[in-house]
DNA sequence: GTCGCCGATGGAATCGTTTCCACCTTTGCC
DNA sequence: GGCAAAGGTGGAAACGATTCCATCGGCGAC
C-alpha cells in the first residue's frame, strides 16, 4: 500500500509493474539492457504513479548530488546576480542544481554557509570570498576534498583555481586614458580598502600616474553618498582640485556623478569622470559616464565551466585527480568611451 | 580504516571514540542525554576528523532536506535578484537552503525545473510563473504534496497562496495622478501583454482613465529600444499627440526616456512621463522619474515567510495539514513623486 | 535488602536507491 | 544439434544517518 502524502518508491513501482527493482533502476537510467516491452509497461507505471526518484537515495549510493553551491556576498547585487544566473546556466546544461548563500561579506556567515553546503554534499564549490587573506578560509579550502573554484576574488594561498577580472590592466589602461586627455591631477576615489578587487584597481592607478610623474590623489574613505559628496567637495576646495576623477567601483561612480551633478560642477567641461565597472544607466545619464567594462558574465560561466571540468574526470579515473589546477584565469577589461572622460564617441548603441 | 578523499561517517567517529552510533547521533544532535565526559571525548573525535554529517542519510530517514526551491524568471533581473535575497535571508534564518533555478520564462524549462526540484525533495518551493493560466502547471501543483507560494505573479486555479503587489491599484493611482496634473491624453506603454502583472496594471490604467471620461490610449508592442522608439513617434506624430505616457515596466520607461530624450522632446514640459516600477538611477536622471515603488523586497521575504509557516506545523501534528491556505496577500505601492509628471518635490533623499 | 526508576548507552532495523552477482532464456555459429 | 555468448531479469547487500527498544548500573524509598 503505498501511503497519500508520501511518495511511491521505486520498490513501488517495480510490484506494480511486476518486476523486479533491478529493472525499474535500470528503466530510469536509461533504459538500457531491457527489453521494449518491459520498458514500456515500466514507463507507464511510473506516469501513472507519478514517481520521482528519491534523490537522497542515490546520493547516499555514492552518486554525484548534482548540485553545486554559489558562495556571494550578495545576490542582489546586479554584478554577482549576473554570475550567478551565468553559473545557474552552466549547472543546468550538467543537469545539476545551483544553490545560492549570501555572506554579506562577513567571514563568519561564509564559513557557516560553506560547512552547510559541505553537510549537503555540493559537488563544488563557486566562491567569491569575503576575505583574501584569510587564513581560516584558506585552511578549510585545502581540508575539503569538494573542487572549489573561486572568482572575482580569489583566496591567498589555497591553491584554487580563480577567475578574475585584470582589475590591474584595467585601472591601468583608465588612468592612461585620462593621463591621454592631459589631465595632470587625477583623484583616485574608493572605499572598502580591504577588498582585493579595490587593492588591485589602485595598484593599476599608481602605476600609471607615476610612470607619468604625475601626483598620487588617493582618497578610500567613500562609503555611501555623505562620505563621497564630502571627499569630493574636499578635494576640489583644495588650491590644486583635481582635473579627472577616476572611480574604483560603480556606487562609487554614481555618488560622484551625483555630487558633481548637485555642485553644478560641469563634467567633462571642469572635472572629467571615468568609472570602473560598467552600470546599466551609464550611457542614459547625461553626460554618459565613460567606464571600464568588465566581462561580469564571463566571470561566473567560466569558473562554473573550470569547476564541472574538474568534475567530469571522476567519472572515468575513480581516482581522485591529484593535480588541483592552481591556474587563474584573468579577463580582460574594455574601455567604454562616452562623453564624462571629455571623449566625444560618434555612436553609441543603447 | 577511512578511506582519502572520501569523508568520515558517524560509525567511524563512534569506533574512534569507542562509543556506540547511537550516542554519537545525540552528540550532533544536541547532546542531550549523554554524559559530560562521552560528550567532550566525542567531540573531540568529530574535531579531530572533520566529521560532516551527510545530509543525504538524514533526508533519507525522513528529515527534512532543509532546502527550497526558488523558480523565476531570470536571477539576472534586479527585480527578482532582491526578491531571490530576501527569501534566501529567510530560509537562512530557518536553518535552510535556497536553491535557485531560472525558467527564462519558458513554461517548459519551468516544468522541467520543478521536477528537478521535487527529485530533490525540497521542503517547499518559491514560484515566479512563467503564465498565469497554465493548465500544466495548475495540476502540477495540484498533484505534488509539497508546499507551494507563488509570489509576483499567482497561477489561476491552483489554490496556491500567493504574494503579490497590488497592481491593479498602483496603475490606478499612477493614472489618477496624471490625470490631476489635467494631462487629457495619457498613453499607456507597455509589452509582454500575457503577463499578468502587466494586464492588471493597464486594468488600473483603464479603470482610471474612463472613470475619467478621457480616451484610453494603449499601445503594448514594446518589446526593445526600437520598438518603443518607434511606438513614441508614432503617437508624437498624430494630430493629437499624448500629453503624458504612463509606461507599464521599468524597461518599458527607460526606453521612453531615451527616445524623448534623443528625439528632444521635453520632460515634462512637453510630455510628462511615470513609470510603474521604480529603478535604480530613477532619481538621478534629468529630469528625475516619477514611478510606482513596489515593496520588492517584501515580495520575496513574505512569500517565504508563508512557506515556512507551512512547513512547522508538521512538526507538531505528524498529518499534513488539511487546509492549504489559499490566501492571496497584496502589498500596497507607494506613488514616489519626482520631476518627470510635472510635479516640482521638495527634496528627495538620495 | 530488594524494588523500581532513571540516566547513559548500544544493537539493529530502517529509509530508497544502485549494483554485484547469479540465473535463465534465446540466438548464432560450427 | 550442441554450446558459448549475449540479453533480460531479479535477489540482496550496501550507502550513512536516525531511532525503537533493550540493557545495565546506581540509588533513593519502602
């Protein structure tokens, strides 16, 4: 008898059908080895039940669960939502589940969300880390035995494969940019100096300006719209104001064009701006912001690609592969000129 | 002995401390009736070998998989990325985890989805509908006994309980306001008219404008940047042009901006212009948008709300419960006013 | 001193699959 | 016509947790 509520088994289906479990097993793997008559009569108790393989059950049996677990900071954010739904693709072109845990940047929730995922016996691992330097995190990468790739950021000395954005080559290439304008005092503008992707941009900013012998004007004290319209109405009261602001992050980016907006500072005309990291309203605003694009869902297919390419060996070696890819995998940006930087770009498509 | 790579059970954490499973199943269970001494040596134990629990053997003895499932248009989506967060904070705070799956609004992806999920067993599942009158769909989730809360968008005769914005009301509200600017010839713009959230919206809008006695101006080919351009021109060049476009989504409204903007026609002097939906940059677009704020957030965090209300009392009463709530719960908009109707606000905060 | 209770513990069945192995037909080939 | 190979099939043992039930001291109460 089987029970309302509960589902039917696979045992249920197989007395039904009049045949053995073995049989049932084999239908819903593909159906090889069994007869058509068999085959069919099986399928037709199986609709009729409407049974669904207790996923649980297989996994137990050592079979793969066929999820993967997604490690942000935040999914509402535009760019890791962009990931995600790129690495979801990816998941489901493997047949498996994407599950979605947000850290809020904080390392204890991630730590916490990755021994869950670990309960559950995600297949891997995409991670974003809040952290780059942490040591925790670094020690339980190497102690879990699931592939982990990580991206955006990536972990120090954990020896995981990470795909970034050239966030060096990128600021770089921004600087130069506005350096090309003739722009000599150029405001570096931030926040959060923690984060690796920000450490990088302002590396690439340095290097430019003083291959140049140009002025460092870094200020990373930006948090939210206050502290930027402060920083800014700072800078430009000072008896050498900046000619050029260069944003490391797109809030940034907007709470300064919002500033400049308020101020009635004329952009490009009395300050230029270029932002880093494209934004969905940057070319409606006007001036249209000039900013460097980063390929966002470039960032979450590919690390979902390296990490199911680490998976699918398992399949043929039972061995574990003993060479965890230590690569990185680093894309490239693009400039996106549009008037803020002074440039005068013929056409832009919408 | 314990094999490499694969990870230690509950019966080699008991031989390593030379206990019996039983009471290392209390242990990690809360260790309550286990002496003081048995419970630190097994913890010990658990420590020392990075014991996880493997979930799949507890789902398989009938717990719950402590996941649900999240089916939705796109992640991508501002929209449904804050609703996706909000539910995920929630099922975090129950101890669960959010998978999250994307239909791309294909109702045959969507099905597919689900069933994924439901081999999975999630403990309850968050759905944004691909099509509201889906027959399919209706006696899927009919058949399944798990816990169901569409949000967004409802699925007719599912008896399904459903969490939505009050649309019908917002365009209403929307329409009245324009209407109080004394604009005679509103044009509603809009695409997609399958949707139901966007049918109940030109509902309002319809509502509003023949309580009114002025002519309803409809036009739903929307569906890009071109075809609103060449929507709006069309209009624009009629020999009684609209005085004011009510745009249906904030797709829909950014176009409208932008062609107005191209084409140089005046907001609002020439054509006043509010959007369902509030976006991003809408207030620092010159001139700033009028829009329809839906309480996105409170989308996603109430629909989980109701889905894990659901799911407790099973905890106490081993029957499921008989009632499925059908309730439909909708949440109020609020008319956030700024320049693009016509109005001339104060202050807005950033 | 025994009785009965309680707290601490463990043995073993169970959940729903997969899969190893064994078995029984066919069938093709000499 | 015999015989191996191959195809179709099923029984039963895993997988790793939970949990029912039994056991076993110790101890206060009579």
């Amino acid at each position: 008898m089987i029970k309302p509520g509960s589902h039917p088994t696979l045992a249920d289906v197989a007395r039904k059908a009049g045949v053995g479990t073995t049989t049932v097993s084999r239908v819903i793997n593909g159906g090889h080895r069994v007869s058509p008559r068999t085959l069919k009569r099986v399928h037709a108790v199986i609709e009729q039940l409407g049974y669904m393989p207790n996923q649980a059950a297989r996994i137990l049996k050592g079979e793969r669960t066929k999820t993967i677990g997604l490690v942000v900071p935040s999914i509402a954010d535009p760019f890791f939502s962009s990931c995600a739904e790129a690495a979801q693709e990816i998941a489901r072109a493997h047949d498996s589940l994407l599950i979605v845990t947000v850290t809020n940047n904080d390392p204890h929730i991630e730590m916490e969300n990755l021994n869950v995922l670990m309960r559950h016996r995600t297949d891997g691992l995409l991670l974003a880390p809040a952290n780059y330097q942490s040591e925790a995190l670094a020690e339980f990468l190497g102690r879990i035995s699931t592939p982990v790739v990580t991206f955006d950021r990536p972990v120090a000395k954990a020896g995981v494969p990470s795909v970034v954005t050239d966030n060096y080559n990128g600021a770089r290439i921004a600087t130069e940019h506005l350096v090309s304008h003739g722009y000599k005092r150029i405001l570096c503008l931030g926040g959060e100096p923690t984060l690796y992707t920000l450490r990088e941009r302002l590396r690439g900013y340095r290097h430019a300006i003083e291959e140049h012998g140009l002025p460092v004007i870094v200020d990373m004290s930006v948090k939210d719209y206050k502290s930027a319209e402060y920083a800014i109405e700072s800078h430009l009261a000072t008896s050498q104001p900046p000619e050029a602001i260069f944003t490391l992050k797109n809030s940034t980016t907007i709470y300064a064009f919002e500033t400049l907006q308020k101020l009635r500072v004329a952009i490009p005309k009395s300050i230029a701006l270029l932002g880093f990291d494209d934004f969905e309203l940057a070319s409606t605003l006007r001036p249209s912001i000039s900013v460097i694009q980063q390929p966002i869902e470039d960032l979450g297919r590919i690390a979902a690609e390296i990490l199911f390419e680490q998976l699918l060996p398992a399949k043929k070696s039972k061995y574990p592969s003993p060479k965890k890819r230590q690569d990185q995998v680093k894309l490239e940006t693009r400039l996106v000129l549009r008037h803020s930087c002074g440039c005068n770009p013929t056409q832009e498509p919408a």
